[in-house]
C-alpha cells in the first residue's frame, strides 16, 4: 500500500525532501499560486501551522502555475512574497504541476485516493487541499473555497 512516506519531492531551496520523514505527522498538502483570488489562504495556512505546528502538524505548500499563469515567479520570488505578504514560515518546495503528464507524482497519488466532485482526479484550481493523516493516508480533499479555518476542525480530530 502506498502512503506519503514513499516520495520524494524537491524543497524551494532545491534540495530533496523524503517524505518518509514526516511519518507521524498530520500533514495538509496544498498548491499554491501568489497572484489569485485565493491567495489570501496563505494568511489562513500560516494561522493552522503555528496553531497546531507542536503538536505534529504541518502545511507544505507546493506553487503551482498551471492554472491562469497565476505562479510566474522563481522559487526565490516565491518564498519572499509568501514571507512579507503573509509571514509564511511553513515549507514551501519547488513549483509543480498538478495535472497532466508532467503533474508531480505525489499529486497524481493523492488525487487518484481522494478524487473531487463527481469523481474527477484532476485538480480545478489553486489552493486544492490534501489532508493527511499520522499514517501517510490521505483522508480528505478540500476544494478552493475551503478555507484553512474550516479545516481546523478535521486537523484536530487527526492529532
């Protein structure tokens, strides 16, 4: 059975990141674009990571420029508009796709496990989310418009 343990993905810095090492973390997985109308969620996304971050949870944010060209920057740029904007201390990784036949491993996993409206696979637009659960198993997926708070209630049941 596969889970979260068994990929690899690259940090905004470059470096390989195993996932295997946040086994035993609730993780909420989401891409990200800086220049949409769902941007704000960065603030959101920060208040859940520093809210429950000691208790083993953590955001990773994966920029994602597929949908309106909504992500054009570098990682570099990335990383300091998340910074001022929203005081984003959460890891960001490098920019992926999330469709397609150059979407990103990982995502092509959690959306065959957790499909969206009316079973489609494929993600709609930025700030799709991913939770999961201390096993590695995505348990949930949240569209757009579910805002970081909403989801408070679901990362807590899983801590």
């Amino acid at each position: 059975m596969t889970t979260i343990a068994d990929f690899t993905v690259t940090t905004n810095r470059g470096e390989e990141l195993d996932l295997a090492t946040k086994k035993g973390k609730v993780l909420l997985v989401v891409n990200t674009a800086s220049k949409c109308g769902f941007t704000p969620q960065y603030d959101g996304l920060e208040k859940l990571y520093q809210e429950f971050r000691d208790e083993d949870f953590e955001v990773l944010g994966f920029p994602c420029n597929q949908f309106g060209a909504q992500e054009p920057g570098s990682a570099d740029e990335i990383a300091e508009f998340c910074k001022v904007n929203f005081g984003v201390t959460f890891p960001l990784m490098e920019k992926v796709e999330v469709n397609g036949p150059d979407a990103s491993p990982l995502f092509d996993w959690m959306k065959s496990e957790k499909k969206g409206l009316m079973g489609s696979t494929s993600i709609k637009w930025n700030f799709t989310k991913f939770l999961i659960d201390r096993e590695g198993n995505v348990v949930k997926r949240y569209g757009p418009q579910d805002t970081p708070k909403l989801i408070a209630k679901d990362v807590k049941k899983l801590l």
